[in-house]
C-alpha cells in the first residue's frame, strides 16, 4: 500500500479484509494464542476419561479458590459425597459429567493463570532476549492498484514491551496495545508505517 495510506487506512480499500487489522489487535491476539499455550501446556495432560485424569481435576477444583463455583458454571450438580468418590477414584462419572468437570478445570486454570501473568511475561521477556514477532503484511488483493507496494514478511525481536503488553490485554486496552505496537515496529525505520496494519502476527513464544 502507499506509504501514506496506512494513515488513513481504508482509503484506498485495505479495508474491505476483515483481515486486515491493526497491529495492536493482531498483537492483543497474538497474546491470547501464546497465554493459550501457556494454559494448555502446563495443564494436567492425562484425558479426563481417564481415572488419573478424572483424580487430578478434582484434586485441583477442590483445593483452589473457586473450584466449587467453576463445577457449579459448568453444570455439575452431584454431591460432596459424590465428588469425593470422584477424587479419590472409587466412583465414575457419567459421560456428561466427565465432559463438565473438564470444562470446569480448564476454566478455573485459565483464571487463575490470568490472575497470575507474571508467567507469561517471564516466558516472553526471556531474560531480556525478548522474543521474536513474525509481521505478515496486509493482504493488497483488495487494495486500488495503482497503490499497492512490494511488502513482505518482517521479522522483529520484541524486548521490553511484554510487561506492559500483558497488563494492557489483561485490561482490554486496546488503545495501549496499539500504542505498544506502533513502538515496537519503529526498528523497521522509513519502512514501519506499512506495517502498523498487518493481516497476522506470530510469537516466536
């Protein structure tokens, strides 16, 4: 795109992609996908149809804060006596529980990993290494022609804008995330204004 249509992004028909946003919402989902991970990959990996799978959950929805609450959301309605039999593996649960005391663990854990993002601003930081950000330029397909330009994938080494990233998602600020991001892609010099939209970021994280 022309180097001056990002700053008025749309004029020239950038906008007809939905998937042409905003590098502060690519980078706002860029982090949900890495706190995903996070979640997912330091979370109890037997399946809960399993009788180990099935114990940890209710080990964990039992001796965290809001555990109780998160079965309850999920549609749980069986007995302390019940889960105890649960916990300690001496009863079953019926398919349909099973499948709600899944949804309840992964729910608390989520919350209580969002309660907690110093992880996640650890694991991006990286000592101070930073970590990478992949930047895949606007689709131009829908742009006027005469104003498309030659862009293609930058890469980035994003070091200290994690900490205020993370806070900044945690508090649905958009405006901050676009503010963060406009920063970072200020190493790419005259180039960086073609990339304050993007159609994807991806976290070497």
């Amino acid at each position: 795109m022309s180097t001056d249509g990002w700053r008025r992004f749309g004029a020239y028909g950038a906008d007809r992609d939905a998937g042409n946003v905003h590098g502060g919402e690519a980078l706002g989902r860029a982090l949900e996908d890495a706190l995903e991970r996070l979640i997912t990959e330091g979370g109890i990996k037997s399946p809960v149809t399993t009788r180990r799978g099935l114990m940890a959950r209710m080990r964990y929805l039992t001796t965290h804060q809001g555990g109780p609450a998160a079965l309850a959301e999920a549609g749980v309605t069986a007995t302390a006596a019940t889960l105890r039999a649960w916990m300690k593996g001496t009863r079953r649960p019926l398919p349909a529980n099973a499948e709600a005391v899944d949804t309840a663990y992964w729910n608390l854990r989520a919350r209580n990993v969002l309660a907690n993002p110093g992880p996640l601003k650890q694991h991006l930081n990286r000592g101070g290494r930073g970590t990478a950000i992949e930047i895949h330029p606007i689709n131009q397909d829908v742009v006027l022609e005469t104003r498309r330009r030659e862009l293609r994938v930058r890469r980035i080494q994003g070091r200290y804008i994690w900490d205020d990233a993370v806070d900044a998602l945690a508090a649905g600020n958009a405006a901050a995330l676009a503010g963060i991001w406009v920063d970072a892609i200020q190493e790419l010099d005259s180039d960086w204004g073609a990339y304050t939209y993007v159609s994807h970021l991806g976290l070497g994280a």
